[in-house]
C-alpha cells in the first residue's frame, strides 16, 4: 500500500537530494588522462619547495618517483597568491604543464591578507592555467588557529570553479608531530605522505 508523503517528508526527500548533488560536484571532479611524455607542475610557496626537508624529500620529488615521470617543482619560500599571479605566465611558457598542482594561501593568512583578494588571486591563477590548455587540482590549506582546519575557502573555489581538490590532508599532517618539521612545514615524512596521497588523488581522479 502506497502511503501519502507529509510536506515535511517531501522536503527531507528533496534536501536529501540536493545534497547528494552538492557533494558530487564538490568532491568527484575528474581529471583528463596524463601521459608519460606530461610535464606536471607542483605551484606553491615553502611546502612546496620543501622547506623542512633535504631537496630530495619535497613532495615534487617523491611524487615524481611514484609516477616516474617529471614533477617541476615551482616553490617558493614566502610566497603569496600575488607572487604566484606575477611568475605565472613564465612558468606556464617555460614548462607547458599539462597539470599544475597548486598548493598556495599559507602565507595570504598569516599576514592576514583578506579572503575576498586570496579568493580573487586564486580564480585569476585557475583561469590562466586552463587558458594555457593546462589542468589544475588544488591541495586545501589550513588557516592558523589552535586546531588545524582547511580553510572553507578551498571548497568554495571548487564548487564554484568545478576543480579538482585535495581536502583534509595537510591540515591532518601538520596536526601530526612524526610528520612535521616545525608549525608549518613538514617533515620528510610528511612529504612522502602528502606525495603518496596526491598519487592517489590521480589517479581516483583519472588522471594516471
């Protein structure tokens, strides 16, 4: 028998579905298929770079290794989303990515830019490297605070930018002693970590 659905149980029927939308659009963002001939560039300031770690054991290297082929690494120390915008142009001609992988925003919070020029600089870099016929994924940065958390910044650029994004994953390492090198670098370990997990994110994503 065939029972009449309530108002309320209509509109918990239909929230459920808008949020079984939401979290497709904001966490199953596909990647186009990377080949062995690729380049990758991994876009970033000092975690990026491999402040923490011997050169060896920044996360552009061992992601290189996992995948075998070039990583680039684009770090560098001190780095705001402004200084990413200014060397773009010549990162994109000098190694014709097919990925960039930006790791950025660190720095805008702790001299405390406000969010809305973060927000901005970040959608001019997205947009520039999808001109230049290049993908981009994101890795989520925490905001300083007493408990590590990903800023909400990250998720609302990629729902509204459908990009690919690396949640929870530098927030939960840098709230790990083994894995850090001090409050806001990692360690070698870390850095294995976080390549092993930008691996995976690939290749779920379809991009390896």
């Amino acid at each position: 028998m065939n029972l009449p659905l309530t108002p309320f149980v209509k509109i918990g029927l239909i929230l459920i579905f808008f949020i079984g939308l939401w979290s497709c659009s904001s966490q199953e963002t596909q990647l186009k298929p990377l080949y062995d001939n690729d380049t990758i560039v991994a876009l970033g300031d000092s975690l990026t770079f491999g402040t923490g770690a011997k050169p060896e054991y920044s996360y552009p290297t061992q992601l290189s290794q996992l995948i075998g082929w070039q990583v680039v690494n684009e770090g560098t120390p001190g780095d705001k989303t402004e200084d990413i915008l200014a060397r773009l142009d010549r990162v994109l001609k000098t190694h014709q990515p097919k990925l960039v992988i930006l790791c950025i925003g660190g720095n805008d919070f702790l001299r405390k830019v406000p969010k809305t020029i973060i927000r901005s600089n970040i959608e001019r870099i997205i947009d520039t490297v999808r001109q230049s016929n290049s993908q981009i994924m994101l890795i989520a940065v925490p905001e300083p605070g007493l408990f590590l958390s990903d800023s909400e910044l990250y998720l609302s650029l990629t729902d509204t930018h459908n990009v690919a994004l690396l949640e929870d994953v530098l927030s939960d390492y840098l709230s790990e002693d083994d894995l850090k090198a001090d409050a806001i670098h990692l360690n070698a370990q870390g850095y294995k970590q976080l390549a092993v997990d930008i691996f995976d994110f690939l290749k779920n994503r379809g991009a390896l």
